[in-house]
C-alpha cells in the first residue's frame, strides 16, 4: 500500500516506538507520587514538555497535556469562554474550523452561548477584517493555523492581533501545521494553541494545550491537581513520552522536510495535471502546508476514486463522513464557495516522512487510470 | 475453489449478504463489500430492521473486519431517487402498486453498481438473493429459481440486464434458508437472524400512504373520491386512491350484501371501483415491454408459468407477444387480483424467461367465466401488497 493519507495519522516513529516501549516497561509509577518511582515518572514527563515547549517556541509552563486535538479545542475554547464570561456570551469561529471546535462551541450553546461565524474567502482563508465587525459580547475566536483538509495557511498573526486590539482572546487549532512546518506561539501571538501528537510521529492519545501567561482559563477535567491544576487525571506517561521525542524530532527537522516534501507536492500536482487536465486544485492560490493537495476531478465522484484507488493499493482521503459513513461534500469546500458537484470529486492527498519520489509519480499514474475509469463507468453505468 | 476471483459483494446488512459475502470470502476469494446508501439517515434513530439503515450499514462493516475484507458504502441516492423512488410514487398517483424491489436490482445493484466492478477490477458481482445462475447446455447464461423455493427470488430478479447475468454470483442460490441460517450462527452473526420485514426498505413501518403523502407531489392521489360498482354507481367516498389496491378488501368502510373488493383504481376518474370476490377474476393479462432474458423472444403460443406477484405459487399460461413488445398472457385458471404495476414473471420450469409489468388484466368474457367454484378456490389467498427483495 501506499500511504498518501498523514493528515489523518501518521506512523509512529520508530525512535518514538522504542522510548515508548523502554517507559511502559520501565516506568511504571504515577507522576504524582513522592518515592523515587513516581519522581522517576516526573521526569519522563517533564522532559517531554519541555520538549514540546521547545517545538512551539513556548515555555514549558505554558504547556498542559491533553489527549489530542479534540480535548485541546474543547478544553482550550471552553476554557476560556467559561473564564471570560462575565464580559460576554460570544464566541466567533469560520465554518472551516476542525470538527472538534465545532463540537466544543455545542458544548457553549447548551448553556446560552452565542456562536458567530467568520467568513472564508475563496481560497479557503478566514480574511483578519471581519474581526472587526463582531458584537462587542465576543470574548473568543478560534482559528485554526492550517486547514485539515485544504492545507491553506491561515493568517494567524494578523487576526491574534486584530483581535488583541479590541480585547479578544484567540484560540489557534495547530493541530495539522505543528510538526509540518515551523510554529512559533510568539509570532502567533495567540492566546490558546492546540497540538497533537500523532500528526507527527507520536502515538494517538497525547497531545498539548498550550497557554499564554496570564490567559483566562478554567480547566474542563477538575477534582485533582494534575497539570497544575489546569487538567485533572493522571498522566498519559508512554503517550507524553512519545509526543515529546515526536517533537524533539520535528524541532530537528522540519525544515529541511518541508523544504523536501513542498518539492514532492509540486512535482505530484504538476503530474496529477498532466494526466488530468481538468482537475482543480482547492486553495492553489494560497499559502498552504508543503505536503497536503486538495484537488477536484470533475465528473469523478470521490466515493468512487476512493475505492478504486484503495484496490489499487492508494490510501487517500476524501471530504467528510456521514452517519453510514458514506463521503459527503466537505463543508470546507462549501464554506470555499465551492459548488457542490465539484466538492463531491474531491479528494485529499497528504504526504509525509515516508514518502518517496518514486511513490509520488506511482500514485500520480493510478490516479489518471482511475479518473479515467471511474468517468467511464458513471457514464456508461446507471444514474 | 477453483480460481481465486475478485468479486465485488453488494451487502445489505442482512444476514444473507452477510453470509454470502462471508463465503466468498472463506473461499478464497478477493472479496469488497459494498453497501449503497439509498437515502440520507442523517440522525433518524436507528431501527430495528435488518435492511438499509445504520445499524444494517454497521453490521456489513463488521462482517468485512471479522473476515477481513475492505468495505466500503458508496451514495446512491440520486440512482435510487431516479430509478426507484420517484416511479414508485409516479406508480402510486397513477393507481398502480409498483413493485420497487425490481427495479433497485435493475438500476443499483445490476445497473449503477455493476458498472461500479472495474473500478475495483472486480470480476464478479454477488449479492445475498435466494436464485440460480446455471448456464443452458450451450453456455448460455440462464437466471434460474433458487433451490430452496420458499426463499425463491428470482421473481424480483427478473429486470436484471442480460450482458450483466455472465458476471454475477448467487452464492446462497443453492442453500436452504435453514443452511443459511447455520452459517449465520457458525459466523457468528446469529443475533441478527431476525423476523423479515414483509416490508419495503424505505418504508419500514409499511404505511405507504403516509411515505407517499410525505414525499414531493405527496397530494397526488391523495383526494378523497367515488367507490363505485362495476356499472358506475357511486357506493360512497373513498379516502384517496392511493389508500387502495387491487384485491383489497379490508378498510373500505362499505355496508354491502356480500364483501366487497376493489376492481381496479381509475386514476383519471380519481375513482375505486369495487364488486364482488368473483369479479376479481381475470383469465389474463397484459404487460409493459417485456424484459427478456432469452436470446430470442418466446414465439407466440410458448406454454409457460407464470407469476403474477411475489407470493403468488404460479399460474400455466400461454404467451402471446406484441408487435410492441407487450406480451398478452392469458392463464389455464382465472386468477384473482390481476394488479398494474406489480411484475408477470415467465418461468420455463426453474428458468426465468423474463418478466415485464403488468399493465392491465384481460377482461373476463363469457367464455372465460370461471363458473367453477374451483377458480373461486384457487384464486383464493391473493395478497397484493409489495412484497420485499
């Protein structure tokens, strides 16, 4: 098989792999207890958030462990909603945000709420401006840094400090960028950023939060002291150790990855053009992450590519998923103004550590024999 | 097995795809499942049913994990509203009781998703249905009732594409519902063996009319109008035609001497016709184009049997094909509630010869009267509603 799918997951690394082994084996301990085991325990986790930390440009204090990007969205955007609601009941994202901002703001909404939405320009970024015209009861954006399905960039920077200035605080989803490219929580400026690990190499399960100074925030999980009192329940210790390593790892090499992997998306969209003329690449106009293509090929519905392209030994993604698991039109693509027998074609394409030129061009000649034979077949087929 | 195939399992959810797919499977071959999402169930609580729904589309899933195929569920919801939906409710205004389950085989599984195999590169196509494929002397490909003819459903297989018979496996034509049943068990997927609905998948608490009112153009045949007699005369109001079918007797709500049945639904008159058991029996009938799948067309006066419904046992009869394509049948025994829209099915023996819908009945004549207290007797038992597969 190949593996063009990384920003749903990534391989665990084998460095990653082998400190995860050597702590679930060796480190057995709760952090939090006093005897030389449980300090033992401390210190894999304390080095790891350092490590972090070190990633995002933070300070190790600012770093809170989470299971992942859902809990650091929910815990981050309620967190701070919660923590400033004396001055408002509003919170503002775009509807290209991740599932799990979506899911944190219903969270909101239950007790009162409001939600206002951010518009998207056509190549798929939240334009800083509109910032300015939200109800002055908003104490909370989100934004997220890189699409999960475009891989457009957004301008993160300029919306932190659009919205610094009228007083809103900003919650950036980094959850598809960190470990891809560099992210810096200074430059950002942002208040709140969420990563997690195994977009890049680490194991499912952890991720961070990451907290300006002096950031509002009441902690989601309490009843214990964890974290500094910012995250109950013990730690997920071969899990942080995993993301720390990951991070240590992408601190290292990013760079020069991105600079080789952005190598591999021209040359895969420039042959993808070739053998599909017609198609239309989502967002090509904008900044976007070096290893992920999000592309349309008209007349091919995606559910279809996807199969073939599996039996062909591709692992691909596409849009969303419905209930029965069925692909529906992305609502990023929607949100794009991207119409809707165009959205239903597309499929997402996302590279990574393991990728090779070699694969690149094999699934670049897959994918023109499948177009062609998907279009066949919903020509000649039914409906 | 003798060659390793890459075959392509269209799975409901029921335990017959389930346990078709699962064969395949411990036979060797390559096998995909497949489950075609017909409609949105966006968060509709999941049903009891065993067919179509969420929890059916869940359970294919887990057929493929425990046997370790891929699965994959593919939206045809546009096939399904062209080819299946919208005639059913076109059928329903135009006094007609279609039979869908035809139809979805001929446009989704053996139409919309048989041109789907090469995207797979598969090179069979199988589904769960109780038939035979056996090939005549010659070769050439023969669609045939299953061996276990209680579960037999070549009735509503009769519309599947010619070219596609040479490429589709029938893996339970040959089991009994019962060794079905056993594998379903030894898979481990006995809890799902539930009762069948006698239902159609995309009405599973059977109130069609109630599904018709709620669709687009829901108000067609929805006006109240006549019941009359088969001389015209107005024995009260009925509640709109699409209430109605040919052969039914309960919920009329008419006091008569002796029980009444509808005759026939007169759309353009938004009339239902009604009249005694015996005025239900008709000694023919007349189809749509008929779908044949024999190289040539039966010559006139070919013996056959006929089916003129999913339950119905069969009726001898003799085919009288049109210049048009139409093919007038006419029975050994009058049958009773003749009804448009559902299918004629030509069985030479277990061979399925073709099968078209039905348009109208032959009006009965003098010399056709059935007389004999015997027609009465066997054209007892006529159950008109759509029957499910």
């Amino acid at each position: 098989m190949i593996y063009f799918d990384y920003n749903a997951s990534t391989p665990v690394r084998p460095e990653v792999v082998e400190a995860m082994r050597e702590c679930l084996t060796d480190v057995s301990a709760n952090p939090s207890s006093l005897h030389r085991g449980g300090q033992r325990a401390r210190a894999a986790v304390e080095r790891a958030r350092e490590q972090v930390a070190a990633l995002l440009y933070a300070r190790p204090d600012d770093v809170v462990f989470t299971s992942g990007g859902t809990e650091g969205d929910h815990a981050g955007l309620i967190g701070a909603a919660w923590a400033l609601e004396s001055q408002g009941r509003r919170i503002a994202f775009a509807a290209i945000e991740h599932h799990a901002v979506h899911g944190a703001a219903e969270v909101l909404a239950r007790s009162g709420f409001e939600i206002e939405h951010l518009p998207v320009l056509a190549d798929g970024w939240v334009p800083p401006a509109a910032l300015d015209v939200l109800p002055a009861d908003t104490t909370v954006i989100a934004v997220m840094l890189a699409n999960n399905e475009t891989g457009v960039l957004q301008p993160v920077a300029e919306i932190a400090r659009r919205a610094h200035g009228r007083g809103l605080r900003v919650l950036c989803d980094a959850v598809q960028a960190a470990g891809k490219i560099p992210v810096d929580f200074e430059v950002l400026g942002v208040d709140y950023l969420v990563v997690s690990g195994h977009k890049f190499g680490g194991s499912k399960g952890a991720g961070a939060l990451i907290l300006r100074p002096g950031a509002p925030f009441e902690p989601l999980f309490r009843g214990s002291g964890h974290e500094r009192g910012r995250r109950g329940g013990t730690e997920n210790v071969p899990g942080i150790v995993g993301l720390g390593l990951a991070a240590e790892l992408a601190a290292r090499e990013q760079r020069a990855e991105a600079v080789r992997l952005l190598a591999l998306r021209e040359r895969f969209e420039r042959g993808l053009r070739m053998v599909v003329p017609d198609l239309v690449v989502h967002g090509a106009r904008a900044p976007r992450l070096p290893n992920t293509v999000n592309v349309s090929f008209p007349g091919a519905r995606s559910d279809h590519l996807l199969m073939a392209l599996d039996a062909r030994g591709i692992e691909s993604s596409a849009g969303a998923a419905c209930a029965s698991g069925a692909v529906e039109p992305s609502p990023v693509l929607a949100a794009m103004g991207v119409p809707r027998e165009l959205a239903v074609c597309a499929l997402r394409f996302s590279m990574g550590r393991n990728t090779t030129e070699a694969e690149t061009d094999e699934v670049v000649a897959a994918v023109g024999e499948t177009v062609r034979v998907v279009r066949a077949a919903s020509a000649g087929g039914g409906a | 097995m003798s060659e390793r195939l890459r075959v392509l399992v269209a799975m409901s959810g029921g335990v017959d795809s389930g346990v078709a797919a699962a064969l395949l499977a411990e036979q060797g071959h390559d096998v995909t499942g497949v489950t075609l999402k017909l409609w949105c169930h966006g968060d509709a609580p999941v049903a009891s049913r065993a067919c179509c729904t969420l929890e059916a589309i869940e359970q294919a899933r887990a057929v493929a994990r425990r046997l370790g195929f891929p699965h994959f569920v593919v939206d045809a919801e546009e096939a399904f509203r062209a080819h299946v939906l919208q005639p059913f409710l076109d059928d329903y205004a135009m006094g007609r009781t279609p039979y869908p389950c035809a139809l979805c085989n001929q446009h989704l599984k053996f139409g919309d998703l048989f041109a789907r195999m090469e995207l797979l590169g598969a090179d069979r196509l199988a589904t769960g249905h109780y038939a035979r494929l056996e090939p005549l002397a010659d070769g050439t490909p023969a669609l045939r009732r299953a061996a276990d003819m209680a579960k037999d459903q070549s009735y509503a297989l009769a519309l599947t594409p010619r070219a596609a018979l040479p490429k589709l496996l029938f893996p339970l034509g040959s089991l009994t519902k019962g060794e079905v049943r056993e594998h379903g068990r030894r898979l481990g997927l006995a809890l799902w063996d539930r009762p069948e609905s006698q239902d159609l998948c995309f009405v599973p608490d059977g109130d069609y009319a109630g599904f018709i009112a709620q669709s687009p153009g829901g108000a067609r045949g929805a006006a109240p109008g006549p019941f009359e007699d088969s001389e015209g005369r107005r024995l009260g109001t009925h509640r709109g035609i699409i209430h109605y079918t040919v052969g039914q007797r309960r919920g009329l709500g008419l006091a008569a001497a002796e029980p009444l049945y509808v005759l026939a639904l007169d759309a353009a008159r938004n009339a239902v016709v009604v009249g005694p058991r015996a005025a239900l029996l008709a000694p023919g009938l007349v189809t749509a184009r008929v779908h044949w799948l024999t190289d040539v067309p039966p010559v006139d006066g070919t013996r056959v049997v006929v089916k003129i419904r999913y339950n119905h046992g069969g009726v001898d009869a003799t085919l009288h094909p049109r210049v048009d394509g139409a093919c007038e049948t006419r029975f050994e025994q009058p049958q009773a509630a003749v009804t448009p829209g559902q299918l004629a099915v030509f069985y030479d023996d277990d061979r399925v010869l073709g099968g078209a819908a039905i348009e109208h009945a032959l009006p009965a004549r003098a010399a056709d009267a059935p007389g004999s207290a015997a027609g009465v007797a066997r054209a007892a038992g006529a159950a008109p509603a759509p029957v499910t597969r």
